[in-house]
C-alpha cells in the first residue's frame, strides 16, 4: 500500500514566497555591508588626518572578513543541517550585536609612529570584525539553504545574485549622497544597528522556511563529481585577481592621482558592476568583444605609467578605470563560465 503526498495549499503558497524572502534578505544584508565600509572608515580618518591610505588598508581588511565569512558559510551548509545552521548563525549575529553600536574600540587609543597598517587592521578587526564577518556570510549561507529547498528555482541559486548587487549598489550611491550629508556617524551608526536586527529576523525566517521546505530525500540524487584540483585553483586565481585589481586601482588613484573620498567607492561599485555584467546566461557585453578591447585600454595606460607623467589627472583615472573594468569582466565571465 502506497501512500500519496499531497501538497497542502498553504505550504505551496509558502514556498512561492521562498525566493521573495531570500532576496530581500540579501538586498538587506548586502545594504549594510556596504554601508559599513564608507561609515566606520570615515570614523577612522580623523586619527590619521585623513590619510588616503586608510582606505587602502581598509579594503585589505574587508576582503579578508569577507573570505572569513564565506569559509564560515560553507561549514554551515556542508555540516549542518538549514534548522540547526539557522540557529547557529543567529547565536554569532546575536554577539556580533552586543558589539553594537559601531564605534572605534576603547582598546585602541592614538596611532603609533610606526607600524600603522598592522594597527589599522587590528583596529578593523576589533571594532567591526565579527558584525563585519557575520554580515559577508549572509549571501553564500542563504544561496546554500535556498538550493537544499524544493523549490523549482534551486537549483540555479546565482538568481539572488541580482538582490544582493542591487543592495551593494544602493549602499555605495546613497551613502556619499544621502546618508552622510544628513546624518551624523551617531545617528549613522544607530539606523544601521536597527537594520541589523531587521536582518537577524528575516534571516531567522528564511531559515525556518528552508527546514520546512527541504530536497524531497526519497528522490534519486545525483551522485557528487570530485572537482580537480587543478579547477579550484583556477577558481580562486579567477576570484583573486579581480580583488587585487580593485585594491591597487584604489590606492593609486587615492594616492598617486587626487586624494577624493568619493573617488573610494567608484573602484568598489565598478567591481560590483561586473558581477551583475556577466554573472547571467546573457551576459551585457561578450568575452570576445572584452578580450579584443583589452590591450586598447592597456597599451596607453601601461605607457602613462612609464613615463610617470601626472598632467593629465583625468586621463589617468580614465584609462585606469577602463582597464581595471575589462580585465575585471574577462576574469569574472570566464569564472561564471566555469561555475559548478
């Protein structure tokens, strides 16, 4: 005697409601990622008078929290279930919050004469490391439940990719335009304490939703290919320079060119740019049509660079940015390309 499951009409419109949830929580939580990055920074400059090289060092650390919380995340959903991964991410946002407000930690008074890289980053790590860390693992954790759900989408979960960019880019444009010009760090500080608990919940919800909504386990699975060795480093060497693209061409057009906070965040949003430029089947612009306008960008800049001229500021800028653009869409569409 076999017994048929019938799927009762209010967990069906439950799970319709699966991706809707899943990608607000990632426009929230990509929102105060990249809110925090402009504010605490701003936060810090004032100790070193400004240096341009705050940022440089900041965006150092940020990568790094960033791989931390990526490496957290997949423990989670390779080791533990969607129920108890919920509640074990939701025990660190509970003590990433009662590190809340954000502010400078008490344990670090005035810079010293030396050594200011290894004490920015010890300030970094001290201040904002676990709401930071706890805040980057949002994405993968939630692309990792939303694929171990039944719902007809999951198995391409890079969908939310377009919620989390459209977070990341709100962030990086509102803050220089609205947020800073109207709010104190203070009151910065405060609304962006309030949108963290709003997170913690939604993403107490999207784990509820995925433990109730799980792979149906009687269904044949397919049986796990091994990748190579040999592919996962061209993974992280694909991953890896973009990154270092993006912190060079910030140091040197914030240090070498014009010293302009708002400069800071154009590198960050054109890296983001390219995520949501070639990370789809149809991708805005083609590899060949990249590949072919790569050394017309390269030639003159890498000829600007030798001759150290510093005329022509916007030029340089220009031809940075165009650069640091393409070869940032070559690595990231043949990284889309070779996805698992």
């Amino acid at each position: 005697m076999t017994v048929e499951r019938v799927a009762l009409p209010a967990a069906t419109n439950t799970l319709r409601l699966v991706p809707a949830l899943y990608a607000a929580t990632l426009f929230v939580s990509a929102l105060l990622l990249f809110l925090i990055q402009p504010m605490f920074t701003k936060m810090v400059l004032p100790r070193l008078g400004g240096a341009p090289t705050v940022w440089s060092i900041a965006m150092v650390f940020f990568q790094a929290a960033l791989l931390a919380g990526y490496a957290y995340a997949h423990v989670l959903v390779r080791q533990l279930s969607p129920r108890l991964g919920a509640f074990v991410h939701l025990c660190l946002l509970a003590c990433a919050g009662a590190m809340l407000p954000i502010a400078i930690s008490s344990l670090f008074g005035p810079p010293p004469s030396d050594g200011i890289p290894l004490w920015l980053i010890g300030l970094f790590s001290a201040s904002i490391g676990l709401p930071f860390a706890a805040l980057s693992a949002s994405a993968p954790l939630l692309q990792g439940w939303f694929a171990g759900t039944d719902h007809a989408q999951a198995r391409n979960p890079y969908v939310l990719y377009a919620a989390s960019n459209l977070g990341s880019f709100a962030a990086l444009f509102a803050y220089p335009v609205v947020v800073e010009p109207f709010l104190t760090l203070r009151e910065q500080s405060r609304l962006w304490s309030m949108g963290f608990a709003v997170l913690a919940v939604l993403i107490a919800i999207a784990g509820v939703l995925a433990s109730r909504h799980p792979v149906d386990s009687s269904a044949p699975a397919t049986a796990a290919v091994p990748t190579a060795l040999a592919t996962r480093l061209r993974w992280m060497a694909l991953a890896a320079v973009p990154v270092g693209l993006v912190i060079a061409v910030t140091s040197y057009i914030s240090t070498d060119i014009a010293s302009a906070p708002f400069l800071w965040v154009v590198p960050l949003a054109l890296y983001l740019l390219t995520f949501v430029a070639v990370f789809r089947e149809r991708p805005w612009v083609s590899t060949t049509s990249v590949v072919m306008l790569v050394p017309i960008a390269v030639a003159p800049l890498a000829i600007g660079l030798l001759g150290g001229a510093k005329r022509y500021l916007f030029a340089m800028i220009v031809l940075n940015l165009a650069a640091f653009v393409l070869l940032t869409l070559l690595c990231h569409a043949e990284l889309y390309r070779r996805r698992p």
